[in-house]
C-alpha cells in the first residue's frame, strides 16, 4: 500500500502559484533565494566535475612533455601505473555515496558540502607536490581522497532539493543544479589542454582547479542554506510559499532511516534498474564511441576539440527547455507526473540505445557517426526530469540515502561496461565486432527502462513518514 499525500491536502492551507511565485520579485526587488541556490548547486557540480577530469588531460603531458610545455618534469609511469591513477578517484567515490546521503540526514549538508568541496580543492593544489615526491602511489591516496569528498556531492544535493525546490519546480530545479556537471566535464578537457601548453605546463591543471573549488567554498558560505527556514534575508512570502508546497512530503524532523523498508521497496529497486541501464549505455557513450570512430571509421574526433564537445554541449543545452517542458505539463495538468517521469525515461535510454544500434550499422561515413553520437548523447538531458528525479517524488525526507545508493550502484556499472569490451573486440577495427557491443548496450538500456515503467512509481512511499507522524496528521484533517 502506497501513501497518497493528497490525502492530507488540508493540513496546511497551500496558497496560489499566482499569490506567491517569484522569478525576479516585484515587492522583493531580488531574485528568488531557491534560484540562487539551484545556481549554486549548478556551480558545485560544475567545479565537481572539472576537478574530476583533470587528470584525465593533465596524466598526458605528466608522462609525455613533448605533448605540451617541455620545461616541466616528465614521470615514467608504466600505462598500469597510469591506470591506477585514472582509477583511483572512483576508489573513494563509490564507497562513500550511501553513508554520505545518511550524514546528511543528521548533519548540515550545507556544512558537509563546504568542507568536502574545500578538501578535495585543498588536495588539488597538493597534487603537483605529491607527484614529485611520492610518485604516482601518493597521487593515487591523492585522488582517492577526492573521490571520497566528491562522493558527498549528489546525494546531499539531492537532500537540499527536498528543502528547495517547490513541487511545481522540481524538475527546473534539479535539472539546472545536475546540468552543472555536463558542463564542468565538457569545458574541462580544452580548458586543461591549454593550460597544460601554457607557461604553467600540468602543474597550472590543478592550482586552476584548485582555484574554482576554492572560490565556489567561499561563495557558497556566504550563499547556500540547508532550507528556507534556515535563509538569514529569504522573504516571507517566498518561504511561505515554498514550504507550503513541501508540507505534506518533507518535514523538518530527522527520522531514522528505514533500510529494511527501502531495500524491500520495488518502486525503488525499479529505479536502481534505470539507474544501471543509464551507467551502463551512457559509460560506452563516453568512453567507447571515440575509439570505434577512430579505429573503424578512421576519423580522430578527439583531435578536434569542437567536435568532442559538441554532443555534450548539445546535451547540455537541451537540457534546460527539457526541464522546463516537464514542469510546464505537470503544473498544467496536461499529464500527470508519473507520465513524464515514464515518458522522459523512454526518450533518453530508448533513444540513446537506438541511436548506438544504429552507430553500430553506420558505414565508413563520420559525418553520419557524428550525427548519431550526438542525438544519443542529447537525448540523454531527458534523464533529469526522468528517472534521475524519482529519489524525490518516492521519499523526499530520505532522498539523499536513495542516490547515495542508486547513484553508488550506477557508477558500478560504468565501471563493469567497458570491460566488457573487451570480451567482444579483438580487432579494433571490426564493424560486427563493435555491432555486438552497442547491440548488448542497447539490450541492457531498455531492459532498465522497461522495468522502471513496469514497477516504478511516482507516489510518496508509506515508509517517507512514520506511522505515528501520518496518524498526527490526519488528526489535524
């Protein structure tokens, strides 16, 4: 049996959209404190993400100074020491996302966000010197260690958007605040590359790094507030109106989590099969398709910034009226929420699979593959207003342990797909070899699709609030 929140619509008089809905308030005369909290999230993702690639551009000129400025050291690392390095940061990343979403049931995530981001840019700027005098075993604790501090940034963002985002803005609001990401990832490989070439050389990749996670802790110590309530200059009606929509969902008490009643939960298990499809489709997306452009469609995408981040641009842009479209509908009672979140699944991992499938049949013509990458990449910005926003629609007071786990387990995935590449692939630049994997990676998108449009669900689960805190409420009917 699932909790119907609507059943407590009279607990708490809602006031109009019209009434109380502020972009750039009139009476207030300043943009809504929930946007600028979305924008700093967005900004945190953004800094997350550049601070995770870096190494990905910097390890090239670290271990081949031909490839940029020749004046600084050159490490011999062997290409399993490189990998090492490569790998590590996801050592750290995936252990801590369940427990990161749990500390931020009991602590400030705005606190936890702070310190974690100001240690992982701290350890950024420490890279250089560990490189030189712990070799790449130092700088693999390094990266660990960001990987540990980068874990905490989606599940407790996800816990701010419970206090933040107006039921009526959910997928605005997450959609802007996760868009961060692609647009952190995409500008930092040419970025890096420059700098790396400059008079900087590599070490310039991390100080720079360092710089913006730097910059984003102090902005963000002055900006960012756990909720509404907890905002020292929000306006009252802004407040009102955001914890009047919030009311019969998230509360301000700090409930014990319900593992046993979270991992017995089909409508969420539903969701980690979208959450695997996704890892699994989109880690091949990102890490594959260039090689199988270049090796069987001889055309070098990476040796073209533009054209290895037009896709990802691409994305990142259809990402905003996405969100925006999904909102529209559901506050117009045009389709009901569980629709969209069914409907925006389906377009992003079907139509990503479909697009691979068809890359996989793609003749000696790059102008098609690119044509392709880039509708399958794309596609995937319906992710945000999809399943990737299903945490908050099931349990809004535990949303941050849901990612925490999904999140950990999608990362699983992306982990185990390219592998799997090599089970299939022995020549390079066989056509029906690589057939087989985008054909297995389609397979395992839509199978993840079709389970979360199955069994997935869009209502407040019965275990969001206890039983006593439920019959409290109905009391007040």
């Amino acid at each position: 049996m699932e909790f119907d929140s609507s059943k407590l619509e009279l607990t708490k008089p809602q006031p109009s959209t019209e009434d109380i809905s502020l972009n750039f308030s009139g009476k207030c005369g300043t943009l809504g404190k929930r946007y600028i909290q979305a924008g700093m999230l967005f900004l945190c993702l953004f800094t997350a993400f550049f601070l995770r690639v870096n190494m990905s551009v910097a390890i090239v000129s670290m271990t081949d100074k031909n490839s940029s400025n020749i004046d600084f050291h050159e490490f011999k690392w062997s290409e399993k020491e490189k990998s090492a390095v490569l790998s590590s940061f996801f050592w750290g990343y995936l252990v801590i996302q369940a427990p990161a979403g749990q500390l931020g049931q009991y602590f400030s995530p705005k606190l936890l966000l702070l310190i974690t981001n100001l240690i992982s840019a701290l350890l950024a700027t420490l890279t250089p010197t560990a490189s030189y005098y712990g070799g790449w075993k130092l700088l693999c604790a390094i990266r660990a260690g960001q990987g540990l501090c980068q874990g905490f940034v989606v599940p407790l963002l996800y816990n701010l958007a419970s206090k933040w985002a107006p039921l009526s803005e959910r997928n605005r609001f997450v959609g802007l605040s996760m868009n961060g990401g692609t647009l952190g990832a995409t500008m930092a490989m040419p970025f890096c590359g420059l700098l790396a070439q400059s008079s900087g050389g590599w070490p310039s990749v991390f100080y720079a790094s360092a710089s913006l996670g730097l910059l984003w802790t102090l902005l963000w110590a002055y900006l960012g507030a756990d909720s509404p309530a907890a905002h020292s200059t929000i306006s009252l009606k802004e407040r009102e109106y955001i914890e009047c929509s919030l009311a019969n969902t998230t509360s301000q008490k700090v409930y014990k989590t319900p593992w046993t009643k979270i991992l017995t939960s089909v409508p969420f298990w539903a969701l980690i099969a979208a959450h695997l499809g996704n890892g699994w489709g989109f880690s091949i997306l990102i890490t594959e398709t260039p090689t199988f452009i270049n090796s069987v469609l001889d055309f070098n995408i990476g040796a073209n910034g533009f054209l290895s981040a037009l896709p990802y641009l691409c994305m990142w842009l259809l990402a905003f009226p996405v969100c925006w479209l999904a909102d529209y509908l559901q506050e117009n009672n045009i389709v009901t929420n569980n629709v969209v979140r069914k409907v925006w699944t389906t377009v992003s991992q079907g139509g990503s699979a479909i697009a691979l499938i068809v890359l996989g049949f793609i003749g000696n013509d790059p102008v098609a593959a690119m044509i392709t990458l880039t509708v399958a990449v794309s596609v995937s910005s319906f992710l945000f207003s999809g399943f990737n926003i299903n945490h908050l629609d099931l349990s809004p007071n535990f949303v941050g342990v849901l990612m925490g786990i999904a999140n950990g387990l999608e990362n699983v995935s992306t982990i185990i797909a390219p592998l799997t590449v090599g089970l299939f692939v022995n020549n390079l630049e066989s056509l029906e070899q690589w057939r087989s994997v985008f054909l297995l990676t389609a397979c395992v998108a839509i199978t993840g699709n079709i389970i979360f449009i199955i069994f997935g669900s869009t209502k407040v689960q019965p275990w969001n609030i206890p039983e006593e805190d439920k019959l409290k409420d109905n009391c007040k009917v």
